[in-house]
C-alpha cells in the first residue's frame, strides 16, 4: 500500500484549504496559496502538497507551516495512519529540515 496515496494526499490538501479558510477566510486564503481547492492534482498529488507547503512557508514560516501540515494529517487519519504520513511527509522534504 502506497503511504501517501492520491486519496490520502487530498484528503490532507482538502483540510489544510478549510482550515485556512476558515482561520482567515476563502477569498484570502486564495489569495495566500494562490490556487484554489480545486487545484489538487491527482496524478500528482505529492506535487500538489508540495505546492501547497510552499505556499504556506512563504506566507506563514517554515515551522507555523509544518505545524499546519502536521495537524491536518493527524485531523484526518488515525494515530497509525498518520505516524506513517508523516513520515512520509518528512521523507519527501514538506517536514522536517
């Protein structure tokens, strides 16, 4: 099983936005990420999340970035699940150093 399916990596992108949106508003939050919900590509989806961080360490930080992106996953799956996506996510560079 692929750690960070396409589902998997949606389900965090899809978090991340609302919680955005929800702390600063849609049209700001657009405005922030510059894509919208809908730009999750699903052939890609590491890419996406990787866009998505960027955009979250330009506006925020490195660390208030990783701690959004650490709380999503943990919001969305369950403690095993989401100690492998994390990993993953570390593996991959959008955590850690």
């Amino acid at each position: 099983m692929n750690v960070l399916d396409a589902e998997s990596a949606e389900r965090i992108y899809r978090e991340l936005y609302r919680t955005l949106g929800k702390a600063i508003g849609p049209q700001m939050a657009r405005n922030i990420l510059k894509m919208g919900e809908s730009d999750f590509d699903k052939t890609d989806p590491s890419k996406s999340l990787e866009s998505l961080n960027t955009c979250l360490v330009t506006a925020f930080g490195k660390a208030t970035a990783q701690v959004m992106v650490s709380t999503s996953v943990k919001t969305c799956f369950e403690d095993d699940r989401a100690q492998l996506i994390l990993g993953e996510l570390s593996r991959l560079g959008i955590l850690g150093d």
